[in-house]
C-alpha cells in the first residue's frame, strides 16, 4: 500500500506549488541552459542562490530537497572523477600514461558536479511541488502549438492522465500479486539473479493479463462516456497565469540576464 | 498451531506525509483449530493484521536491519510486540520465514488473479516446487499426487481440469484452482482474506462449504477475514471485529451479535437471525440462539413446544 | 396520452462472435421513471443487455428503442449521452487523478462550454453526495465513493437512463449502501428511470419491477415479491431468495405459520403471534 499517487509530491501549501506547472516546466528548462551557460563561480552562485530562494518558499524541508541528490551522489563523483582524469588541460600537475590530472580538469570537474547537483535539485524541487497531473497539464498546454502541425496533442495528454491515473492501481496489484506469490514460496530476495527473475513471471502474467483486462473495460467506459475523439471536446481545466507567476518570471529572467552579463563582461575561469 | 499477536502495530508510509496507521496495539490470540472469523470494515486494519502472520509484512525487530527506538527523555517507550505463530517467533529475525510461509497459507482476495501457468497443474505445483529445496525438488510421480490431493479437496477433478489452462476455467473453477494452489503445501493455518467477494449467490454458498470441508480434513486452523457478517455468522467458531487499527471484541458470534447496537454504530451490519432476534425481543421474546438459520428455526420451534 | 417508454427492446438478436449463449428475439420495455432490477446469474446475459442499450454492441437484428427513437449510428452518441451505464470495477472507470476533472470527461466529450461543465460537476457531486471531494485523488477514495464518482461522471451528461452493470459486486457492504442510497434517490427525488443489474436479491427488493434472465432470454417478470414468491423456478435459474425468504420457508417447513414475506417486521410479528398465541 505504498502510496505513490503523488509521485514525489510533498503536500504542502507555498509560493512555489501554487505556480503555474507551465511556468515551473519552462524555468526548469531556463534553469538547466543557464548553469550549462554560467562559465564562473559567481554565475553558478547566482543560480544556487535562485534556486536556495525557492527552496526557502517552497516550505519543503531542506534536507528532504538534499536527499534527492543523494540518489545520483555516486554516478555524479563518478563522472568526476572520470574528468578529472582524462580532461586534456594545459596545466599539469601529474601524469601517469593517458591519465593527466590538469588544473583545468579539476576545474571543470567541480562545475560538472556543481551543476549536476543544481540540476537534481532543481528538477527534483519541480515534482516535490507539482502533481503529475498538473504537470501533464502544463506539458499538453506547451506541447499545443504542435497541434498545427497535426501532431496528436490531445490523445499524448489523455494517455497521460490515464497512466497516471492507473499507477497506483497497478501498483497495488503488482503488491497484491507479489504476496500473493510470496505465500506460496516465490522468492524476490534470492542472491541469485536467475531465480529473482524467474520470480518475477509468476507476477508478470497476471499483472499483464489484468492490464489488459482493465484497458478493455477502461475504453468501454470511456465510450459509455460518449468519447469520440478530441475534434469536439472542450476542456474545462484551464491554467491560468496569475501575479506570483508574474514575480517568478521576473526573478527567474533576471536571473538568465544575470548570468550572460557575468559571462560576457566578468569572463569564465574555463 | 496457536497464535499469539500483543501490542502489534503498524504504520504505512512511516515518516512520509502519507503515513497512515493500520494497526494500533493489537493483542489477540487465535487458538488452534478454531474457525476464526474477522470483521471489520476496509481499512480496519484486518489484511494487515493476517499480512503479519506469515512475514509478508515483517515486524521491525524482524528486519534486517532493526531499528532500534531510543526513549527520548521523559518519553515512555510502548511495550515491545510479540508475534507467535506455532513455534515460530516472528519478532526474531534469525527465524526462517519460508518455512512459516509453508505452514500459513494465505488465499487472497480475487485469488484467480494470481493464476499464471500454462497448465491447472503447474500452477497449483507452483508452491510446492518453490518451498522445496533447490537440491530436493520433487518429483513428478509426488508432484501429482499433491495437485491430485489439493485439486479434489477444493472440489474439482484432476482429470478433468489438470492439463487445461487456467485461463479456460469458469470463474469459479478459477477460484478453487487457485485455493488449490496454496493448499497443496497442506499448510496448518489457512488464512482467506474476503474468499467469496465478488461470487454470486450460490458461488457463496459454495465456497462456504468448501470452507468448512477444508476446515475438517485440511487445515486446522481456518481463518476469514470478511464484512458479510452472515458469512461470519454461519461458519465461524470464534470472531473478532477490528475498528481503526484496534481490536473491539473477541468473542463467539452469538455472543458478538448480543453487541448489536455498537456494531451497528460502527456502520458494521449484524446478521438477519441477530436482527430477527432483536425484533422478537421488542415484542418480548428472547431466544437464544446461534446466529445461523438452522440454529434460530431449531430454537423457535422449542419454544414452542414448551409453550 | 400513451406513457411513454423510456427503453423498449424489440424483437433483439445479438450473438458473440467467439459463442457462448446468444439472445435470440428479446422483448422487454421499461417506463419512463421506472426503477428496475435484471436479476440472473453469472454469464446470463444480463450484462449483455446493458451493452445493447447503449450501442457499445450492436443487435444483429431488431430495434432498440430509447424514447421511442430507435438506435442507429447516426444517433449513437446522443443515444450514449441519454442511456448512461455505469460498470463493475471502481477502478477502471476513472480516467484522470483528480474527481472533478473525471466528472468532466463526458461532458467535455460533448463539447460543453467551460460555465456548463462546471455547473454539471456542481450538480453530479452533489448528487452522489460528493460535493466536498472535488479536489480529492481518485486513487484515495474507497471502492463506493469511487464508484460513487462513476457515477457522477455519468450523471454530468444529463441522461435520462442510468443501468447499472453490476456496480455493487465489488464492494463492500458499506460501499454497496452508498450506491444503492444514491440510485434510490435519483429515482425517487430526480424521476431518474433506473436498470439495476444485479446478483443481489436483497437489492431487487427495492426496485418496483425484476426481470430475471437465463441463457439470455428473459424468464421470469414481475414485482420482486411476485418473482420472489416463485422459489422453485428461481432455483432452477441458478437463482436464489433473498435470505429472509429462506427463512421464512425453513420455518415453514418446522410446522410453523408465518406468511412468505420480504419484510422483517411482518416476520417478526408472524413469530411472536405463533409463539403467544400457544400460550
């Protein structure tokens, strides 16, 4: 009964949650070109501190942002160090075959993990304040003008809210099935990694055979619905743009010029 | 095999915003060979009290890594939970779990769901080849002789319905496949959690039977978990009624019903003779009865005669 | 004025491609207002019934009429909006997260202008008894209340037949309660005509008519203490009495005099007359 109809989500009330999704989505984007874009200590300060403000108001304890870090912590050292080893600098201070450790290498091995851990943060601070659905809202409104070019918008943000809708149902039943399994002998915790996926088929077809059940049953539904297709749907949710959207704009372009006016008139270290 | 459950709670989602607690000090004891009945509306906390019984939902003492709770100052710790099925102690992590799970079986809700192989017979072998040991599988000749057993135990013929899928029983045959399927290790506990939902009448009526059979040659101890308190009524030895993650009463159904007017209260319904009984007793008869049909006819039918 | 008949099935044949049983000539109308049970046991038919009604199958041969217009395709989805059809499992019915936007489907299918579908949320939530679970999750609503939502979605397009295709089978008794509390209201305050498909005699009880299906024929017709006074023919449909009709006959079958009866209270009065009068 893990409750995962929220994704992420972290119920509370802010500043932040209440923001358009389609805002956060687009400063999300912002965010991550700027600190690919930031070329100095200062402009990655520039963007911790935005990013330290919104973590401030969105009334979500800190130390929960920071443990979503603690997911990627190993893939970003590793890539680090990976850097640290093989970035061709000029400055060297130690070589061993192709392996140089450069000033430049350390250098830039710190940003990458700086801007890694700014980006986790970021995309993360995006699902703990947004629900998915409003976040599939925000995606089918970004995604409209491509209805122009006749690319099937309504129907992407339809799948979407149903999925979202099921995940929680089938991961109810994945648990129901995985125990029921469990009670007569399967094992999911085997060190053998031959008997742990053969456990898993035992789980698969049911679920499989119940998914398919349910999308039949879930289309009949949604025809007794009178569902004939986006041509002549309206739609009743509308997502509205309002002053602390205003504000967040603002504070987030000021940040993008900040930036590229530290780049281009303080330089980079790199 | 007797069990023994004090001070048993728990909690879903433990430190998130979600958390929610299912049970909340539970003590209770199911003695062997009883027909154990609990109610208790969803989210009582009744699937998650018999999740405990075979491990599928482990005791935080019985975790790999235990936490251990530390008394702040002044805080008094509440007392530690004890979970004894047989001679298993669940609250100690050194016992071995695949062997409880042999001897507890547990029929889901919907069990058909869970039906997955090629064949009726390889479904129902299905636990009896994953509790055995990797070296001392067993063989074919003891494999149908098993499914043979289980199969006709919940009343469906081998040669009939062995060799077809699964997938092309009725939905009832379904069910008793898939009960076949947990009752193949010959487990001492059986546990079934809502075994007639969703079954029409007579699919009911049916499966109440193949209950009480199994309880007579099969399991010693059966155990339901259910909200029709006619079925309750009808079948059980013992019951006991769960409410918000705590125990409200333990007692044998005719003595249950006499609390009608609190059952009611919790939005639980009380079965018809109990009803029909509190009816005669407004117009200034008391009979005592069980709660079954038979029961309350057996008893008016006394009375009468005496009158 | 002739009453008007709110469904009217006539002369209808439908068959599976993949076999089973098939309706063969089926003949049955329900009034406008009416408040109606189909009783019969698994793989009768009865959910077939449900499916023809509204045009998600179509009869091979025959008219199915929804206020004396007969379905066809270019009426289809008018048809759909009038004959509403509320189905088994809570939770595959549902398709968004969030209750308000699942109550707007149907009436964003039929291209609604925002004020209206807001006002027909307004209207089905409330009339389910809902109206504070607007912003709920689906997900954590219980079996009735989601299925209470099912209904509400349905109930956004306006119909003016509402079937009910065994919506109660997978609930528990206190999330059968709530529905059948809502489908009694509906008919009674809303003059809602009402198909209640069911294995419940209990819930037959309320209705003012039950048809009981076999094989996918309709075999039996009346008032549910007519169909219910008919023990032995119900037995052989795979049917049975509700449980106080059971008693009823066991004491019967004792030597005592109480009359067939549905009602508690009459039983009751019945016993505790046999057991004073003696006296």
């Amino acid at each position: 009964m893990k409750d995962v109809s929220f994704g992420q989500y972290y119920p509370v009330d802010s500043a932040i949650h209440r923001l358009d999704p389609r805002l956060k989505l687009l400063f999300l984007i912002a965010f991550i070109v700027v600190i690919f874009v930031a070329n100095s200590f200062w402009g990655l300060l520039v963007c911790a501190g935005v990013l330290l403000l919104a973590v401030l108001l969105s009334h979500i304890p800190p130390w929960k942002v920071l443990r979503s870090v603690r997911g990627v912590i190993f893939l970003v050292l590793f890539t680090a160090v990976i850097n640290v080893f093989f970035y061709a600098g000029e400055t060297v201070y130690w070589s061993y075959g192709v392996i140089t450790v450069s000033k430049e290498g350390i250098i830039f091995s710190v940003f990458l993990v700086l801007r890694l851990v700014l980006l986790v943060i970021c995309s993360s601070l995006l699902t703990y304040t947004t629900t998915p659905v409003a976040l599939t809202d925000g995606v089918e409104s970004l995604l409209y003008p491509l209805k122009l070019i006749r690319f099937p918008v309504h129907e992407l943000a339809l799948i979407m809210s149903i999925a979202l809708r099921m995940i929680p149902v089938l991961t109810e039943e994945t648990g129901r099935i995985q125990n029921a399994q469990k009670a007569r002998g399967a094992d999911f915790e085997s060190k053998n990694i031959v008997t742990r996926i053969k456990a898993f088929i035992p789980v698969l077809v049911p679920l499989l055979i119940s998914a398919l059940r349910r999308a039949d049953e879930l289309g009949e539904a949604m025809e007794a619905r009178c569902y004939m297709g986006g041509k002549t749907r309206t739609k009743y949710k509308k997502l509205r743009f309002g002053w602390g959207d205003l504000v967040a704009f603002l504070i987030g372009a000021a940040m993008l010029a900040g930036v590229i006016l530290l780049r281009v008139y303080v330089g980079g270290v790199l | 095999m007797r069990i023994v459950a004090e001070h048993l709670t728990y909690t879903y989602n433990e430190g998130t915003p979600f958390a929610a607690r299912a049970l909340d000090d539970v003590t209770l004891t199911i003695e062997e060979g009883e027909f154990f009945g609990i109610l208790g509306h969803t989210g009582s906390g009744k699937s998650t009290f018999v999740q405990h019984l075979n491990g599928l939902i482990r005791l935080p003492s019985s975790q790999k890594h235990p936490k251990k709770r530390r008394a702040k100052r002044g805080e008094v710790l509440p007392p530690a939970p004890v979970l004894r099925v047989g001679e298993f102690d669940l609250t100690d992590r050194k016992t071995d779990f695949t062997a409880l799970r042999k001897k507890v079986g547990i029929v889901f809700q919907y069990p058909e769901q869970q039906l997955f192989a090629e064949t009726v017979k390889d479904d129902v072998a299905f636990g009896l080849k994953s509790f055995a040991d990797k070296k001392s599988q067993p063989s074919a000749e003891e494999i149908e002789r098993a499914v043979r057993e289980a199969l006709t135990a919940v009343g469906l013929s081998y040669e009939e319905v062995a060799e077809k899928s699964p997938f092309d029983l009725s939905g009832g045959q379904k069910r008793r496949a898939a009960i076949a399927g947990v009752i193949v290790t010959k487990p001492e506990v059986l546990i079934l959690d809502e075994p007639a939902a969703g079954l029409d009448p007579l699919g009911k009526k049916e499966v109440a039977r193949l209950l009480h059979s199994l309880h007579e040659t099969w399991c010693k101890t059966v155990i339901i978990v259910s909200h029709d308190m006619d079925e309750i009524a009808e079948n059980c030895t013992m019951s006991a009624v769960f409410e918000d993650g705590r125990v409200k009463y333990v007692l044998p159904p005719r003595e249950l019903f006499k609390h009608a007017d609190e059952l009611l209260g919790m939005g639980l319904d009380i079965p018809l003779v109990a009803k029909l009984c509190r009816e005669l007793s407004a117009r200034g008869i008391e009979i005592d009865c069980d709660l079954t049909a038979d029961g309350f006819v057996k008893a008016v039918l006394a009375k009468r005669g005496q009158a | 004025m002739e009453n008007m008949n709110a469904l009217e099935f006539e002369n209808v044949s439908f068959a599976y491609e993949e076999g089973g049983f098939h309706i063969d000539k089926l003949n049955f109308s329900v009034a406008e207002g009416e408040l109606v049970a189909v009783l019969g046991h698994n793989g009768s038919g009865k959910s077939t019934l449900a499916r023809l009604s509204n045009g998600i199958l179509t009869a091979d041969s025959g008219t199915v009429r929804v206020f004396g217009e007969p379905l066809g395709q270019k009426n289809l989805y008018e048809i759909r909006r009038r004959v509403g059809v509320v189905f088994q499992n809570p939770d595959n019915q549902n398709v968004a997260s969030v209750v308000e936007d699942d109550v707007a489907f149907g009436a964003e299918n039929i291209g609604l202008a925002r004020e209206e579908i807001g006002r027909r949320i307004d209207f089905a939530l409330s009339a389910v008894g809902m109206g504070s679970f607007r912003n709920a999750t689906v997900a954590r609503l219980s079996g009735g209340q989601k299925q209470r939502i099912a209904i509400a979605g349905v109930l956004a397009l306006r119909p003016d037949i509402m079937i009910l295709d065994e919506s109660t089978a997978m609930l528990d008794p206190r999330g059968r309660r709530e529905i059948v509390d809502v489908v009694l209201r509906l008919n009674r305050e809303e003059k809602m005509t009402v198909l209640m498909i069911t294995h419940y005699p209990e819930e037959a009880l309320l209705c003012d008519r039950a048809i009981v299906m076999n094989r996918g024929e309709i075999v039996m017709q009346g008032t549910p203490a007519e169909i219910f006074g008919r023990h032995e023919e119900l037995l052989t449909y795979n049917l049975d009495l509700p449980r106080i009709g059971k008693l009823c006959k066991t004491l019967q079958e004792g030597g005592m005099s109480v009359r067939d009866t549905l009602d508690i209270q009459i039983l009751a009065d019945d016993i505790a007359k046999e057991l004073t009068c003696g006296s």
